[in-house]
C-alpha cells in the first residue's frame, strides 16, 4: 500500500475500492470544470466507472508500475495524483493530478507532487519525470513552473477533452535537478 503524509492534515494513499462512492462525488461536483481538462471525464459516469479505474489503478501499483492516489485534506477526498505507467527500462514516468475546485489556489497540489515526486527520483531512482498540462489551463501550468521543471514545449492537438483537441504544455524534471532542488531551505512546505 502506498501512503504518503504531505503536511498536516493532508495526505495521499493508493486507491482503494472502499473510495469509489466517495471519489465519485468529487468528480461530479467538479465535473463541468474537469471536463474541460481532463479526458478520463466523459467515460467516468457512474461509481462503476470509478471502480473499474480503481482496479486498473490497483494492477498498476502491483505491476510495479506506479502509484496512483487520492488526496486527503482533514478526513476528506478532494482530488487525486499519481503516475502514468512508469516506463522502467528509460526509468521514467509522467504524473497527473486535479483538485477540488474549492480547494484550488492554496498550494495543496504543489505540496503533493513535492511528495510524490520525492518517491520517484529519491526512493524509486527514476530519472525523468514530466508533466503535460493544457495550454490554457494557467493553474495546473503554474505548478511544475513552481517546482522548477523545465518547459520543453508544446504538443500540437495531444489529447482529445471536452469535444476539442488540447495542446499540451511539455514540462521535465531530471534526477539530478530534482536532487538539488530538494536540498533547497523551505522546498517541504505547504
């Protein structure tokens, strides 16, 4: 089971299927602002849809391919994070997240792929990890900005969300990157 504290009061954990009913919620709470962004949106409309990921998410983690979790802030369910399959043969992966949209705007996501990415480069050894983010999506941009990832490019029409093709912002972080900035005063903090 992976679990990770993040701060205080926040944590992440591996998907069970005891918070299907609960990530479910979340998701259709969020749903209008998800679809925007998130392709996974239109083919999850039931908490059979969320089981079914959660079980692939399962066999994800027990193929030692990678961690795929929700986020806990004081006892609740406001978001996921995890890895794309790793790819251990160029030891490297991509992650995705998204939040509640309450909860946005307080650095909680940041804080979590701190954590994660820390389990990546520093417990794992993977040497690259990249984040894609829409172009237009300013908010989930700002956060491997803010960690120090590198901004490779843009890929044209990349994924197909909410009816339209996105171009996705390419960020990387490599190990070594990584490993300097973690020794950076106050790089922990939420």
């Amino acid at each position: 089971m992976f679990r990770r504290d993040v701060a205080p009061g926040i944590e992440i954990r591996q998907f069970e299927m005891s918070d299907a009913e609960e990530l479910f919620a979340c998701v259709e709470r969020n749903r209008e602002y998800l679809w925007q962004w998130m392709p996974w949106v239109d083919s999850t409309r039931s908490v059979d849809d969320v089981r079914e990921f959660i079980s692939r998410a399962e066999a994800q983690l027990e193929a030692n391919q990678g961690p795929q979790n929700v986020i806990w802030m004081s006892g609740e369910l406001i978001g996921s994070i995890g890895c794309h399959p790793i790819d251990w043969f160029h030891r490297n992966c991509s992650i995705g997240y998204w939040i509640d949209a309450a909860r946005q705007g307080r650095g909680v996501v940041t804080s979590c792929c701190r954590t994660l990415l820390d389990y990546l480069f520093c417990e794992i050894g993977l040497h690259r990890v990249e984040i894609r983010c829409g172009t237009g999506n300013t908010r989930s941009c700002s956060i491997p900005e803010r960690l120090g990832f590198t901004r490779e490019g843009v890929a044209r029409d990349a994924e197909w969300v909410g009816g339209r093709w996105v171009d996705l912002v390419v960020w990387s972080m490599l190990e070594g990157e990584w490993s300097s900035r973690v020794l950076e005063p106050g790089m922990h903090t939420l």
